[in-house]
C-alpha cells in the first residue's frame, strides 16, 4: 500500500495545482483515503514539511509526538477538518475546527499531546511541520485505547466520532 508520494528533490520547491491536484488524484485512489508529500528532501531532515491529500472517511489514529522537541503544527490550506485533542484516557478534551476559509487556519500542538482529526470536505490540503529526524521508533506513538487502523473498530471508532462532532 503507498503511503507516500517521493520526497521533493532540488535546492526549491514550489507547491504547484499541478502538484496538488496529483496529491488529491492519489488520496482519491488510495485504501486510507490520503496521500502525503513529504517536502523535505531526506528523512534525516531537522525539520519535516509534509503536504497531506485528505479525503472524508480517513482514520487519522490518535496519536501523540513524546520527544520534547516535536511540537506539530497544522495549516490548513484547502479544505475542513476537526483537529481533535485526547486525554490520556482516550476523552475527547477539544475540537478545533478548521476550514480554509476560516480566520483560525493554523494549530501549533505541543509535544505528547495525544492528537487526531477528523476530514469533512473531499479534497482537503494540510501542511504539517514538525522538527524532525523522522525516526519510526520515536517519532509517534499510538494511543492505547484507540483501535488500530484497516479495521472493523476503527471503522466504528471513526463514525462514534462524525456523529458526536456533528451533534
């Protein structure tokens, strides 16, 4: 299953519609529903800058960054979602809505904040960034008491969530 698209290459990048409509073309075909584009030229990048294609229906598994220096921060470039903000039991503390149109369209989260979001508009464009390296031991841990993605309670998980958000 692709879980990216290539990291950029060259000393400039430039975030073309082109480019976009590439990222939504492969969130559109993809079994999670999103594609990212990492910007940063190599994983070993101090800082990582991350273009995400989301589609409805993505489970973003809540999560949270516990090196002290992963601070995330979100900016919403095209789009509506929920960003969503978790106790260390799994209660939904805040809802941040953030909508491309909206005057609040960036959310800096502090390092070992469980965190997830929910995408309400096809076709949504975030861009994340958060200091880096990226190490796959490290860099994100799973909330326990969140299920695991591909399956039938995550599925459930997810819709609990559309429901209780749209009240």
């Amino acid at each position: 299953m692709k879980l990216a698209l290539p990291n950029v290459k060259g000393t400039v990048f430039k975030l073309t519609n082109e480019l976009i409509e590439q990222g939504l073309q492969a969130s559109r075909v993809s079994e999670r529903k999103r594609m990212v584009l990492p910007v940063h030229r190599s994983q070993d990048a101090i800082v990582q800058r991350i273009v995400n294609f989301l589609q409805p229906g993505t489970y973003i598994r809540p999560h949270k960054h516990p090196r002290e220096h992963a601070s995330e921060s979100v900016y919403i470039e095209r789009g509506a979602i929920s960003l969503l903000i978790w106790d260390d039991e799994g209660n939904l503390l805040e809802s941040h809505w953030m909508h491309y149109n909206s005057p609040e369209k960036l959310i800096d989260i502090e390092p070992n904040v469980w965190h997830s979001m929910l995408v309400w508009y096809p076709d949504t464009v975030l861009l994340e960034f958060k200091r880096g390296p990226y190490d796959t031991q490290e860099d994100k841990y799973f909330a326990p008491w969140s299920p695991e993605e591909g399956t039938v309670e995550a599925e459930a998980f997810l819709q609990d969530l559309i429901v209780k958000l749209r009240g």
